[in-house]
C-alpha cells in the first residue's frame, strides 16, 4: 500500500477517520469482492444498515428497492436545517481483470467505477459524525442504487426521498483517477452531461451487390446518415457550445455474405449535451437529417431518441461552499474550481434538481493499477477513504455549525 495521505491542514474529522482506516478499507475490499447490480444491493445495503445501526444511526430502509438512509442528529436542532450527504452502491456489468486480492468474486460484474469506494466513504463520515454530532441540526446520509443506468437516483426521488428526509441541500463526491489524492475539482453549472440515446433503423430494399441500381441500398443511406449527424456539432450549435453525437454501433439484416445488400441497417449511438436548449436541439436535427436523407434516397427510417440522465449542475452558491470547505481541508492550492465538465452523465442530477447542491471529483490518482473509470483493471485507492469521508463529515459541520 502506499503511505498515508496526508491533507495540508489536517482537520479533525479526517484525523478520526484515519484512527479507523483499516476497518473502513476492510469494508471497502469486501464490497469490491462481492458486487451487485442495480437494484439488487442486497448484501451491500445489509453491510450499510448493520454498521450504522452498530453506530447508533437511525436507519431508514425500502426507498428505491435497496436504498438505505441514515439519520443523525446533531447535539443541537435550532437551526432546524438539514444536509444530505450521496453515495451509490451498484457496480457494473463488467469482467474484472485485475488480479488484487479482493478480486470480484462475480464473473461478469465488478466495482470499476469506485462506487464501493464512495460507499465506504459516506460510511466512514456517519461513524464520526455519529461520535461527535458537532453540528447543529441533521444530517441524511444516502446511500443510493442503481446509479449506472437504473436510475436509482431519479427513483429514489420520485419514492419521496426529500420529502421523508427534507434535506435544505444535497452533496456527492466521485473518485477522479486523473487528479492526484488530496485534491477535488468543483464548479458551478455544469459538473456532467446529459445521457441521451438514440436507435436508428434505415430501411431500404436488399438484393445483389451486382445489380445496386434494383436495390434502394440502406448502407448508402446510413453512410449519408452518419457523417450528416456530425454537422449537428459543427453547423447547428454554437461554437462555444458542448455536444457529442456519436454513432457507435451499426448493424445489418445481411452479414458475412460479400455481394448481398441488406434491407436495413441498425445504428445505435449516444448524445451529450449540457444545456436542455442543445437537448432539444440535438434531437430535433437527427429526427430531420435521419428522416430527410433517408426520403431523400428511396428509403425510410425509424427513430427512437430516448432521453437519459439530465445534465448534473451544481448550483453557485453550493459549489462555493464545496470549494471553501475543500481548502480547509485539503489546502487551497488543492481546491480546482476551473476544471473543464465532463461528458460522463450521473444520476446524481436528478437530486440537484429536486434540491440545490454539489457534485464534487475527488482525486485518487496513484493507486496500484492506475486505471481510469470503466476499465476492467480498475480498483479503487483505499489510501483516499480517510480524506473523502473526512471532507464529507467537514460539510455537514460547515453547513450546520454549533454557535
């Protein structure tokens, strides 16, 4: 393992957590050994439930199947002000590689997005805030599945999350393998993308690769299709805009014969915008260029844009209240408020827009395997769980601090 981390300014609740690093890395390592999938985080929202009942937490089960939410109430209640306090439990369908000691114990599911990490995280930040309950009001601690394309952020909302736990303000933070521990990146307005996808079927009419002029050729059509989607980007939006429209699976009814035209082919692809105004845009444009090439060629299409996670976007005043509570622990010069958005999409957005708030990246760079996120190599830097849990238990602290 590498040796310790340590913050500039070391602040108590990261000091405490370090007092039971070994137990939260233990939790973490065995979380990684035995992923589950969304909705199914049974055994990991028992290990939830059990150690904050051990720690004298209230526990609130059943919001979106398998979501846990802790309730710790600080020393004093005038403020009448709550935190939320996030982190996700599922893993991914993914074969894992690696050859750690704490190697998913599941074929074909592992942890590579860190959320055992994040998990563990939020657990080592309950425990000390279950200690000390230095702060003025209450703390909801979430723990949420499904973020990896079930929706478990938006369903949890919909069940009447805030609503049974009427939080003022909400915070996640993430793993970030591209920054070193003992730096975080937050800024207002957009942290992520929206996750929209789109299945295009073009149709024409097969026949012999010999004779294309009795044939309407829909791999053509699909190639006039494909590099016309890209002037969305470069035509439609503004410059200074973000979007991606990327085609990234093209499929024929005829394959493995060399002189055969099919009758249609299947793309399916992904856009990623942050704005709903390029939203809407992107999916007016690919309806008109996929059904107008397509017409314009012979053939026909059918389209189906369906819309995922919106963009997550931090609210100013939250944003700056993450970035502040960072520099106290992690030192200023740590605390990135410029770093560029990401494309990636979180369900986490549906939380920030049910409640203000903040996303926040938390470095881990350095670990053993020095992967990035969805990389079947890919384990999560124990070495960081004292400072995540540390800087989780800082904001409930900051944000409801004892007069």
């Amino acid at each position: 393992m590498n040796a310790p981390i340590q913050s500039v300014a070391p602040v108590a609740s990261v000091a405490r957590v370090r007092d039971f690093h070994a137990e939260l890395t233990a939790i973490r390592r065995d979380i990684h050994a035995h992923p589950e999938l969304a909705f199914q985080e049974t055994r990991t929202s028992d290990i939830v439930a059990a150690k904050l009942a051990a720690w004298g937490i209230e526990v609130h089960r059943g919001l979106a199947k398998t979501g846990v939410v802790g309730v710790v109430r600080g020393s004093k209640s005038a403020s009448g002000r709550a935190i939320g306090l996030r982190a996700d439990m599922d893993c991914l369908p993914m074969h894992e590689t690696g050859a750690v000691p704490h190697k998913s114990t599941h074929a074909g599911r592992m942890h590579a997005c860190g959320h055992d990490g994040h998990t563990t995280m939020l657990l080592g930040a309950a425990r000390y805030l279950a200690e000390t309950r230095s702060f003025d009001g209450t703390a909801y601690l979430i723990f949420q599945p499904a973020e990896e394309g079930g929706g478990g952020g938006r369903v949890m909302v919909e069940e009447g999350l805030f609503e049974r736990f009427p939080a003022n303000e909400v915070y996640a933070i993430h793993n970030w393998p591209s920054l070193p521990p003992g730096q975080i990146a937050v800024r207002p307005g957009p942290m992520m993308a929206a996750t929209d996808e789109i299945r295009v079927t073009v149709r024409g009419k097969g026949g012999h690769g010999a004779m294309p002029h009795l044939t309407v050729d829909p791999v053509v059509i699909t190639a006039q299709v494909i590099a016309a989607l890209q002037t969305i980007a470069s035509r439609n939006a503004s410059p200074l805009d973000s979007i991606v429209v990327s085609v990234c699976s093209m499929e024929t009814s005829q394959t493995g014969v060399f002189n055969v035209i099919p009758d249609f082919v299947k793309l399916i692809g992904t856009v990623r915008t942050f704005r709903p105004e390029t939203r809407d845009l992107a999916e007016k444009r690919i309806r008109e260029i996929v059904s107008g090439i397509a017409a314009a060629m012979g053939g026909g299409a059918d389209i189906a844009y369906h819309r995922g996670y919106p963009a997550t976007i931090n609210t100013e005043r939250e944003a700056a209240f993450a970035a502040k509570v960072g520099e106290r622990v992690f030192g200023k010069g740590n605390v990135f408020t410029d770093a560029e958005p990401t494309m990636g999409g979180e369900d986490f957005s549906y939380m920030l827009q049910a409640r203000p708030g903040a996303y926040v990246f938390l470095g881990q760079g350095g670990s053993p395997t020095s992967c990035f996120l969805h990389n079947s190599g890919y384990d999560f830097n124990d070495e960081v769980i004292p400072l995540g849990a540390g800087y989780l238990a800082a904001l409930v602290e900051e944000a409801l601090p004892l007069k």
